[in-house]
C-alpha cells in the first residue's frame, strides 16, 4: 500500500471524530470564528474588513462541510447545481 493510503486510512477516523465534535459544537466554534474575526479587524482599524469577512465566511462554510458530512454522504451525487453565478461580496 502507497504512502498515501497508508494516511487516508489513518485519518479516517480522526475525520469522524472531528465531525462529531463539529456537530455538538457548532455554535461555540462559530462564536469563536466571529471572536477571533472582531478582534483582528479591531487591530488592523477596518482596513481589511472585507478579506476578513470572507474568510470568516469560509471558515464557517468548511466547518458546516465537516458538521454535515452524513447529510452529503447520502446524497449520492444527486445534488443539482446551482442555478447562476455565487453571489459576490
């Protein structure tokens, strides 16, 4: 086996723990994210409010990904996609 499956098969259940943990949670980590995200726009006085609106946003976004993941699973690739461009920021 190759070293990268060697890893996959490791970190898997390290991934269901961190989702488990993402799921009881969710609101205290997003108050973190928001914490954390407040305190360096206070220290850099505005002046990158909107890359750190973004990545606040992103965060956010992985985080629900992690909390969700059996949501996705059982999807089976029947999503359908969006039906436009992401709305910009």
């Amino acid at each position: 086996m190759g070293l990268f499956h060697n890893l996959k098969a490791r970190l898997g259940p390290a991934k269901g723990k961190v989702s488990d943990l993402a799921q009881q949670h969710g609101g205290k980590i997003e108050h973190g994210i928001d914490k954390a995200a407040k305190a360096v726009d206070d220290r850099t006085k505005g002046k990158y409010s909107d890359k750190i609106h973004t990545g606040t946003d992103k965060a956010k976004g992985a985080m629900d990904r992690l909390a969700h993941k059996d949501d996705r699973d059982t999807g089976g690739g029947t999503t359908t996609p969006p039906s436009g461009p992401p709305p910009t920021s």
